[in-house]
C-alpha cells in the first residue's frame, strides 16, 4: 500500500514538472507542499473543464476554417456503374422511313453491318409498321466516371457565415477565459477554507491541551481539598464540550482538502500539505489597493453578452440578404461506357462535358423571410434588456464586495485588540483562580472568551480574502495587478 502511494506521487509529480510547475515540492516525505498560486497553476493546467473549453476553442478555429473553404472550388470525382433490368422504349409518330431505308440509300455509303441496322430501322419507321411496339434502345452494363467542378461566384450568405464563425472563435475564446476566472475563484475560495479550517482545528486542539492541563491542575488541588468538586466538574464538562468542535473543524479541513484537489485535477489519494496560514495574509490585506470604480469592461458575462449580440447581428444581416441573388459556376466532365458484356478492353468511351452557371434569385417564401428577420430584431432588444439587467446586477455586486471587504478590514483590527485583551484577561482571571479571588465559572468564560476572540479574527480574515476573490471574479482579474 506504501509503495502504491509513492507511486501515485511520483507519478504526479513528474506530470506537474512536464507541465513547468515548479513552486509546488516534494519532500523525501512523500508529501506534495502547495501554496496558493501553486494551487492555482496546477488547477489551470489540469482540470478537464479548463481543458474542455481549451478544446472548443480549438474546434471553433476548424470551423473558421471551414466556413472559409466554402468560397473555394468543390471538386468530386464519381464513379458509378449501373445495369439494365428493361431497356427503354422510345415511340415516333412521325414517318421518318425517308431516313431509314424508305427513301433512296445508296448502299456504298454504309458497311454491310451498318446497312443492315439501317434496313431494320427503315422498317420500323414506316407508317405500315406498328408503332405501338415502339423502340427499346440502350445496353445491359453502363459505366459512368465523371468531375464534377462548383464555384460560388457572388453568394453573400457565404461572407456571412465567415463573420459568424470569427465570432464564434471569439466567444469560445472568452468562454475559455471565464472559465478560467471562475476556477481560479473556486481555488482561491477553497484554498482559504483550508487554511480556515485548519487554523480552526488547531486554535481548539490547542485549547483542548490547555484545558487538559488545567483539569488535572484542579483534579490536584481538589485531592488537596484546595477547590470543590465543582469546580473538577465544570473544568471536565469544558473539557469534552471542545471535543465536537474539534471533530467538526477537522471534518471541514478533509472536505476542504478533497475540495481543492479535485479543482486541481489531481489524485484524492495525493498526499498534499497547504503551504501558509490565514494570519500570513494580514499585512497583505492592508497593502493591497482596493478599486474604488466599478469598472466592469474585464466582465466575462458582459463580454459574452456583447458576443452574443454581434452574433444576433450577424444573424439579421443574413436573413436580410438571403433576398439577394445568388450566382454560381459548375463545370461537369464525363466519360460513359454502354455495353452487354465485361470485355473491358473493348470498351469505347465516349466523353461527355457541360460548363455553365446558375443564377437564382428568390422571388416569394410565403413570408418565411419577413418573420425571420423580426425574429432576429426581437432577439436583439432581448439580449439589450438582459445585458443592461445583468450590467446593473454587477455594479451592485461589486459595490458590495468592496464595501464587504472595507468591513472585514475594520474587522479584523478590532478582532486582533480584542484577542490581545481577551488573552491578558485569561491571564489575570487564572491568577485570580489560582489565588482563590476568582471561580471557575470566570475562568471558563476567559478561556471562551479567548476562543472567541481568535475564531473572530480568523473568520474576519477569511471573510476578507472571499469577498476579495468575489470581487476579482466579478471585475474579470487579479485586483493586484493595479498595484
């Protein structure tokens, strides 16, 4: 099972060098130590929804390239083989014996095996014959290879096509870049709940050895009947009271880790440590430069809007123009072979070629065209209406972010006096205890008090480094590049 493990990391780790991730390092320990932008990088480079959207806009380019194509030459080469089950039968009510033997045929025109078919023909010209029977003619086996050559020569549709798919190509490449926005933010939100977590489980288990000690200090001083046993109670129902909160705070660092890792797009079984801890962001919070405007023009969601609407645009224009003309060349080459038999080195081949254009021009559709383009028109006021909504909800978001992160700054400076007067507090209530000025009932509301204090500070930062994290999904980048 060991060895397993060690596999599964070194396997890793050598992908995340193939792919130049080089902050992330791993200990003779087996452990991968991954800080922040670590996390961030592997997330970019690893996970399938990044990927995908990579993906389409790859699939996007081809189709840019296909529309392109459409204005070229299309060639075919066909080649077709059919048989005869009843040959065709042509009737003529006209008397054309004149040409078939009824008239005067000098018989040294014509070979013995051609006046022959002309005798035959001259009889069944001539009105004495029964032209109900008609004449079959063709042969059993007919062989067909053909070129066939189609150039577009003026189809707008075709121009349009080709500015749709540049749009296209552009909305998959911002689409690509939004979710690369919201996986970052995802990141970020999951890496500060690690830390949260984390700082959390180990404030209560420091607190659980405390209180440790201070019950088997109050256990001694009751065996010397210094305290009640009271006081052995309360100071022991404390005690067990920190344990859930421990379960929990760990429960939440384990859902927190399983979290980032499969952002990550790594191995849930990958042993990794988080490099950092919510206090080291504290100097970093007050230094950063928070945008006071509400600049949205790095928006992704308003960005695609605008996407969309050049798209509709597009749409329009082309149901305008299919009451246009069109006009296109084509260019047919044929060789036919007619026989009853598969001596293929006997065959004739007879050429057979046709050049020639084609112009069409649309006349009546039974409105088909008049109501699709008021589709499009009104497909075009709807994506104004949502674009100036959805602009107006971000304003309102970013407004709230900024003012979220203003409060968790005053936050986090009132929570950190507040620990410092709730540890000195703690302090002077234990030696009160100790002297027999205080109880146990005021010593158990300092060490609360305490607790309190640093779970305070802690959510204050966090609360700080989630609502900045909104606040960069929201503006579309990193808020410490305007640094």
């Amino acid at each position: 099972m060991r060895a397993t493990k060690i596999g599964i990391v070194v396997m890793t780790i050598c992908g995340l060098l193939r792919l130049s991730v080089t902050t992330a390092q791993e200990t003779d320990d087996g452990i991968l130590r991954v800080d922040l932008e670590t996390a961030v990088q592997i997330a970019l480079s690893e996970n399938p929804l990044v990927k995908v959207a990579d993906m389409e806009v790859a699939k996007k380019d081809y189709a840019k390239k296909s529309a392109y194509g459409a204005l070229l030459p299309q060639i075919d080469l066909i080649g077709q083989y059919q048989y005869t089950l009843k040959r065709q039968t042509m009737y003529m009510d006209t008397d054309m014996s004149s040409l078939f033997g009824g008239g005067s045929v000098d018989p040294s025109q014509f070979t013995p095996e051609e006046l022959e078919i002309v005798e035959v023909f001259g009889k069944m010209m001539t009105p004495s014959s029964d032209a109900s029977e008609g004449i079959q003619f063709g042969r059993k086996n007919m062989w067909t290879g053909t070129v066939n050559v189609s150039l577009p020569l003026v189809v707008p549709s075709l121009w349009k096509n080709i500015q749709m798919s540049k749009v296209d190509l552009e909305m998959a490449v911002e689409q690509s870049r939004s979710s690369k926005i919201d996986l970052t933010h995802q990141v970020k939100k999951a890496f500060y709940s690690i830390l949260l977590a984390r700082d959390s489980y180990d404030l209560f288990r420091e607190t659980y050895t405390t209180d440790s000690l201070n019950l088997v200090n109050i256990k001694n001083k009751f065996e010397q009947g210094i305290v009640a046993e009271y006081d052995v109670i309360t100071a022991d129902v404390r005690l067990k009271s920190i344990i859930p909160n421990i379960l929990q705070s760990e429960s939440m660092l384990k859902i927190a880790e399983l979290q980032l890792k499969m952002l990550m797009g790594i191995d849930s079984e990958l042993p990794v440590e988080i490099v950092g801890s919510l206090s080291d962001y504290e100097k970093w919070m007050f230094e950063a430069i928070v945008p006071s405007d509400n600049n949205l023009s790095e928006n992704s969601d308003l960005r695609q809007f605008d996407l969309q609407a050049d798209q509709a645009n597009i749409a329009l224009e082309l149901q305008k123009i299919q009451r246009l003309p069109t006009l296109t060349s084509s260019f047919n080459y044929s060789y036919i072979s007619q026989n009853n038999d598969f001596k293929f080195n006997t065959y004739r081949w007879d050429p057979y070629s046709v050049v020639g254009v084609t112009l069409s021009i649309p006349i009546f559709s039974g409105g088909q065209r008049h109501h699709n383009i008021k589709q499009s028109e009104i497909q075009l006021l709807q994506l104004q209406e949502q674009r100036h909504n959805l602009k107006r909800s971000l304003q309102l978001s970013v407004r709230n972010n900024v003012e979220l992160i203003n409060k968790s700054i005053e936050q986090v400076v009132a929570a950190e006096s507040s620990v410092q007067q709730a540890k000195k507090g703690y302090e002077i209530t234990q030696k009160r205890y100790e002297t027999g000025a205080g109880t146990i009932v005021d010593l158990n509301a300092a060490a609360l008090a305490v607790t309190n204090a640093e779970l305070q500070y802690r959510n204050a930062i966090y609360d700080y480094l989630a609502s900045r994290a909104d606040l960069e999904k929201t503006l579309g980048y990193d808020i410490n590049t305007i640094n």
